[in-house]
C-alpha cells in the first residue's frame, strides 16, 4: 500500500495490509467502532472522521482504506492546514507548464496522484472558506482543472476527511461551509478520547514497548499493577499521542524488568502524589467528590480524574441514590 502524507508526517504506527494492527484495544467501545469502520470501508462513501487531538484520526483513515476495495492503490494525506491559500490549486490540482511565474514545467497534483485510491483530508476545520469552496467542487464533480488549463481530469478517488474541530458549531458560526459539510458528512466515525477507553491501555503500552525493543534485542518491560492503575486513572489529553510520546521518553533511560511510579514522567508523578482520593475507599471518595460538586457529575468526574461514562459506572456499582446538594458526605461508623 502506497502512502504520502502533504504537510505533515504520518501519524501513528504502520500496519500490515489489512491494517489489523492500527486500532489497538479490546475495549467494547474499540470492537464496536473497528467493526463501524469494516462496514464502512466496504462501501465508497465519503467519511468524516471526528474526535480530539491525538485519538488516531489519521490510522482510523488507513485502517478503512486498508479494508476497502481500494487497498492496493494510493492512500495519501493532505494536512489541509499546512498549505497556505496561494499554492492550494497547484499543490493539490497541478498545472501547467508556464501558468505561473516558477511553472517551468508540467506537474500532477496531490489529488492527480492518488487516482484510484483514497485522499485524506486532515485538519479540514482549519481550511479558510476560500480553501473550502475549492475543495467543494473537486469533492462535488470528482474533477480537478490543472492551473492554467481549461480541461478537466476525471478523479476515481475516495474522500475522507477529519477534524478536531466541531463542523456543525463551524457552520453555525458561518466559519465551515454548510454545502461542504453536507458533502463530508456521509459516513461518520467519532473516535473517542483515550480516557473513555482506559481499559486499552496496557494493550496500548504494551504494542509501544514492543515497538521499541524490536531491534535492540532487550526484553520488553512491563508495568507495575499499581503503576498501571493510575494510568488508566490519569485523563491523559494528548491521547494516544501522548500516551506513545510518554513510553518513548521512558526508553531515553534504562528500565528495570517491571516499570514502577518511581520510573514515570515528572508530571504523571506529580498527578499520582496529588490525587487526594487514593487514600479513601472508593465509594467514599466518590460520594465526597460529588458532594464537593454539589452533585454536579461532570465537575465530579473531573475531581476524581475519571471519564463521565465511569462515573455513572460507579454510582450504579455503589448504588448512590441522587441526593440532593445539601446532603452532607457520609460519616464513618464508629460504633
């Protein structure tokens, strides 16, 4: 499979043919989306793919172009937000020799270049409107006019964009074009953020750490379970990029056999020295959380460094009826 990336190196990790090695985990929420993205990959609609900084919006685009009928052709990626206004047309649709001052000679654009594959437009939201309303046409009539040519080249090529941005509030805001959202927004994927599938996590870890002893011949490490646990508790907002980023500073050391809190980034250990709940049952420190949010269960969520679908995993673990703000935390029994 032929990759290129425009703007911007590739992200993640590489996979084999069918991209069974891209989307790491087990979680139920990870099983349901890989099947999502088979189901997709089999059809030639366009895809938005969604989700935050760092989730694997880029090897979610990979992993259906992977699986679909056109696996064997190009698969390249355009950082939309990388090319400026000025060389849109030329860097993505080519020209002609002489269309320009610097045109000394004929050249295929990016979109010429994956015919018969897949395009992937990343960083969409951050396109300006004008960007936008050429991509339109070309996403709209599968046609591409070369700069300084009047003669369309037909496009056989299957569009995929993603963002971090919100499209809908975009268009609302009048700063991402409606028609173009419509046009994008066929097939949907949302990626969710790492600590909504925190239970991926050693499955992450350990697909990292393999990586990166493969060609040192060293045995790869493992992680306490106590270093595990607070982990999976930690929010980590840069996502699977930061979680990839944090085993690779760990690397730049020697490791013992089984990595320890003690061996963790400064800032993971300073999350783990703050997190005042560890030293209280957890039923406890979830009723005082809340009481302390006033029963607010996003501000709850935040305190206890959980995902809000964890919390109310919780509360029905427990059994906390909803009680109002004026409830007061439960008290010890000492009798």
């Amino acid at each position: 499979m032929q990759n290129a990336c425009s703007g911007a190196s590739a992200a993640g990790d590489r996979f084999s043919s069918q991209g069974s090695d891209s989307m790491i985990g087990d979680s139920s929420i990870m099983r349901e989306l890989k099947q999502d993205m088979l189901q997709i990959a089999k059809s030639q609609s366009t895809v938005l793919i969604t989700g935050e900084t760092g989730t694997g919006k880029e090897l979610a685009a990979e992993f259906i172009h992977a699986n679909s009928s056109r696996r064997k052709q190009a698969f390249v990626c355009i950082n939309c937000a990388a090319i400026p206004d000025t060389l849109l047309e030329s860097e993505l649709f080519g020209h002609v020799k002489g269309a320009f001052t610097g045109a000394d000679e004929y050249r295929d654009g990016l979109l010429v270049s994956a015919n018969g594959g897949t395009i992937l437009l990343d960083e969409i939201g951050d396109m300006s409107l004008c960007a936008q309303a050429k991509i339109l046409r070309v996403v709209e009539k599968k046609e591409v006019c070369r700069v300084g040519s009047n003669r369309g080249v037909p496009l056989d090529i299957r569009f995929v964009a993603a963002t971090n941005h919100d499209l809908e509030a975009m268009t609302n805001g009048g700063t991402f074009r409606k028609d173009l959202f419509y046009r994008l927004n066929v097939a949907r994927i949302h990626l969710p953020p790492l600590r909504e599938r925190a239970e991926d996590i050693p499955f992450l870890l350990r697909h990292y750490c393999r990586d990166l002893t493969r060609n040192t011949g060293s045995s790869v490490p493992e992680f306490s379970d106590e270093c595990l646990r607070h982990l999976q508790s930690y929010g980590w907002p840069g996502n699977i990029r930061e979680l990839k980023n944090m085993t690779e500073a760990l690397f730049l050391k020697d490791l013992p056999r089984k990595i320890a809190i003690e061996d963790l980034p400064r800032h993971l250990r300073l999350f783990i020295e703050n997190r005042a709940d560890l030293s209280l049952p957890e039923r406890e420190a979830l009723v005082e959380a809340l009481f302390s949010a006033k029963w607010n269960k996003s501000e709850a969520a935040k305190k206890l460094h959980w995902s809000r679908m964890t919390l109310y995993r919780k509360i029905a673990k427990y059994r906390i009826a909803g009680e109002s703000p004026t409830h007061t935390p439960l008290q010890k029994n000492h009798m």
